[in-house]
C-alpha cells in the first residue's frame, strides 16, 4: 500500500502574526508626493495576503530624516517597542528605508531577529538560509554603491549644463524673474523693474550715503517694503548683506557649486534627532565655481565695488571684533559726520579744569563716497 501525505498547505494553517510597520521619506517633495503613504499602502496589502495582522497604531514613520543617520523620532520609537514582544514580524517597503548605509540597516535588522522578530522587505532578497543571507548582503552593499552613483550622476549633469551655458537654478535673485524654457528661448533670468529698484535704492544707500544694514531695514520697513517671500513685513540683515554682496547686479554672473554641505564641528542646535547629517556649509575655492554670465545688470561696477568697501569697514569696525570696551561707542561723532570707532587720551592737560585732550583715532568709518 502506497504511503498517504496531507497536501494540505500549510501556509493556510499558520497563525497569523502580530506585524509592524516602517516607512521614511527624506525630502519635502517626496512628502509632497504622498511616498509615504505608497509605501504603506504596499505594505498594508502584503500583510493582509500573508495573513497577518497590521493595526494602524504599530505603523510607525519618519518624515523628512535623512537615511545616513540612524536616530529618529519613530524608528526609535519601534525599536523600543519591539523589545516589549508587541509585534512578530517587522515590514518595509525596503532595506534603505531603515537606511542608507548597509551595516546601519543591519543593525537594526539583527537587533530584531535577536528577539524573535521576523523581517520582512517587499523589495529585497528576505534571506532564509546562509546562502540568501550572502547574497542579501551582496545586494544592500550594492544598492548603496548605486545610490553614490546616481548622486555623482547628478552632480556631473548639472556640473555640464552649467559649464554649457545652461541655468539650471529656478530661484531667481531679488531683482530678477526666472524664465522657463521655451521653443524659441533657454531659461534665463529677466529683471524685475519693480524688484530692481530697491536693489539700487538699496546700493546707493550704503555706497553713497554710508548707512549700515540695520539702517537699511529700518529705513524698507519704514516705507512698507516688505522681502521677496512675504513670510514676514521687515527684513532680516542676511537677507540685505547677501543682496550687497550679489555679483549679478554688477557683473551679469551668478555662479554654482560656491559650496558644499559638511558636518557641522560645533551645531548650533545638539539636539538628539537631525533631519539631515551635513547642516554646515564650506565655501570652496573660487577657481571651483561654475559662472553663468547671462544675467542683465542692474548697478555699475563702481557702486558694487564701493558697497563692498563699505562693508569691510563694517566687518571690521563691528563692536564684536573690538579689543577693549568703550563706554562711549557709537556715540561719539567727528565734526565730518562720520561715527568714531574709538578715542585715545594721548596726554593729561595741565589747565585749571584739569580736562583731558584727546585725539580721534585715524580709524574712521570713512564715507567712501563722500563730496569733496
């Protein structure tokens, strides 16, 4: 007699499993495009169709934190509940939404599997045997070679388009208006006449008149000017001091690649959770920049180059960069009408009232422009 088997599947006989779920988008726009959403939406489905059991309160999710650093707000959160025993089986849309770097996804992978908690990708190689597990390995190490390689791929695409000649920035300086392409025109910037005539006023304030940035929002705020974006009615001083330093509005060049995002040596903000690594900037040597040198003017040369001079004077002059406190700083004024940075007694008087003679320091803050 021929020996009987059950061909019952035993898939139809396992008991469903208590499931978790993690999804994470970086950016604002990927927000923007609901991803997140997509992604649980995938991962809903498969848990119905494996059997298991998803409730909307082990649905866990990060937006807007990058994947290079591993503490977030909810994947802490999961992790910390994972040890309780709450949940069986753990899902992803996949691997690099835990994060983007092999060894950190499997930090957390094997902290899982450590407990009794299964781990499921919906797009990756869910290892069951040695030689899966290899080969898991061999696609996270490559998956994260690929993601390096499509960043390059952008930075060198941009990096030609800007050598070509080619605007490839869609946010247009105070002054100017962003053009789109056309059949018949590149993108391009076009000066806004109502925009370019702050910039001037602006300019001629501190190159001729020698006022100070703060003097300058005083004075915008004052006529119910308010900055580009609206956000707010006065201006702060870095917007001004950038829109200062703009070599657009005398030489028609704007330039890209001027910087690079690092790791900031001293955050300002140490909090326990960054959205991104790099919160700091370096500026890279100048011979790196990439022009574009399409750009209309709107000031001469001679008015840029005299702002500029202006607000080394500032830089210099600043109360912060003083050596010793004065007690009648920035109060004191030559008969010329320029402010005084300092005043040293250079000898006592030897008259009745006993009073000292004192002598302006050379060090001014000249007018650069001042008539003779």
């Amino acid at each position: 007699m021929s020996p009987t088997f059950d061909n019952t599947n035993s898939e139809q006989n396992k008991q469903p499993l208590i499931a978790a779920a993690y999804a994470r988008v970086s950016t604002g726009r990927q927000e923007n495009e609901e991803t997140i959403e997509s992604q649980l939406d995938e991962i809903r489905r498969t848990a119905l169709e494996d059997g298991n059991i998803l409730k909307e309160e082990d649905i866990f999710y990060d937006e807007g934190y990058t994947g290079e650093l591993l503490p977030r707000p909810a994947l802490d959160n999961l992790r910390d509940i994972a040890k309780s025993g709450r949940f069986q089986i753990f899902y992803v849309y996949d691997r690099g939404r835990i994060a983007r770097l092999f060894y950190m996804q499997e930090i957390v992978i094997e902290e899982f599997a450590e407990i009794g908690i299964r781990f499921k990708s919906l797009h990756d190689i869910n290892a069951t045997t040695a030689e899966e597990k290899v080969l898991q390995s061999m696609q996270g190490v490559f998956a994260e070679y690929e993601r390096v390689k499509i960043a390059e791929r952008m930075r060198r695409g941009k990096l030609y388009k800007t050598r070509s000649g080619i605007l490839i920035n869609g946010r247009a300086p105070y002054g100017y208006n962003y053009v789109k392409k056309t059949d018949s025109a590149p993108t391009h910037f076009e000066i806004n006449e109502d925009e370019a005539k702050i910039v001037r006023m602006v300019f001629e304030w501190v190159g001729n008149e020698g006022i100070s940035v703060y003097e300058v929002i005083r004075r915008l705020y004052d006529m119910g000017i308010p900055p580009k974006n609206k956000k707010g009615d006065q201006w702060v001083r870095s917007s001004i001091v950038r829109m200062l330093q703009c070599e657009a509005y005398a030489k028609g060049v704007v330039h890209y690649f001027k910087s690079e995002a690092i790791v900031a040596k001293n955050p300002i903000k140490n909090t326990k959770y960054k959205r991104v690594k790099r919160t700091s900037r370096k500026t890279r040597p100048r011979d790196e920049w990439v022009g574009y040198d399409k750009v209309p003017t709107i000031i001469s040369i001679d008015l840029h180059e005299r702002v500029q001079a202006a607000l080394q004077r500032y830089k210099k002059y600043a109360p912060r960069n003083k050596k010793y406190p004065y007690l009648l700083a920035g109060m004191i004024f030559c008969e010329c009408g320029n402010l005084v940075s300092e005043m040293v007694v250079i000898k006592q008087a030897t008259t009745t009232t006993d009073a000292p003679i004192v002598s302006i320091d050379s060090r001014l803050r000249e007018n650069a422009n001042r008539p003779e």
